[in-house]
C-alpha cells in the first residue's frame, strides 16, 4: 500500500509555499478535526514530529519508535476524526520514501510542500 498525498505544494525557496500550506489550513480548519504542521526537512525530522504528535493525542509509548509510529498511523487511520498532516520542506525523495510506511493511507490528507 502507498499513502495517497492528497497535495504537494512544489517550487523554489521563498515563493511562499509554507504561507499557502497554512492559509488552506486556516480556510479549511472547520473540515478537519485535527491539524498538524511539522518541518519535514529531513525523515528523521519528520519522524520526530510525528512522535510529538503521538505524544500529543496520547497514543500509547513503546519501546521501539517504529511501533508506536505504526500505533498512531493506525490511530490516525481508524479515529474517524478526518486529519491534515502538513509536512513543510520536503525536498529530497529519499525522505518521503523512508518515512511513507508511517504515514496514513485513509482519514484525511497529507500536504507536503518542498
């Protein structure tokens, strides 16, 4: 399976890609139960801002990361609460395909913008 990216935001630095990503997470905060902007400037970055917010909507600690990032994929995926993951500064490939097992294929959307 492959999460469905529900948009991308693409382009060189400073054309205001991060203004527009939270401008449509402002517009739309009504459609969504949960929003969530982390940097995404690298997977480890990214996996940890995915940490923090399984820290933040209490799912429950594991010993290993890659447990308890699976655990709130899962979570995400089966809440019922529709999402909005803005991962903000991802530009390189590589990062998105280590980090793609751990993000949710159903629920609500993943923005990324580069």
């Amino acid at each position: 399976k492959h999460v469905a990216v529900t948009g991308s935001i693409e382009g060189t630095g400073g054309i205001g890609k991060t203004t527009l990503a939270l401008k449509y997470a402002n517009e739309y905060q009504s459609d969504y139960r949960l929003i969530y902007f982390m940097p995404a400037n690298s997977s480890q970055i990214i996996k940890n801002g995915l940490l923090e917010l399984a820290d933040n909507i209490e799912v429950p600690k594991s010993e290993k990361d890659e447990e308890r990032l699976q655990w709130l994929k899962t979570m995400l995926e089966r809440s019922g609460k529709k999402y909005l993951l803005i991962l903000d500064g991802m530009d390189k490939q590589k990062s998105f395909n280590e980090i793609e097992e751990y993000l949710p294929e159903t629920g609500g959307h993943v923005l990324i913008t580069s």
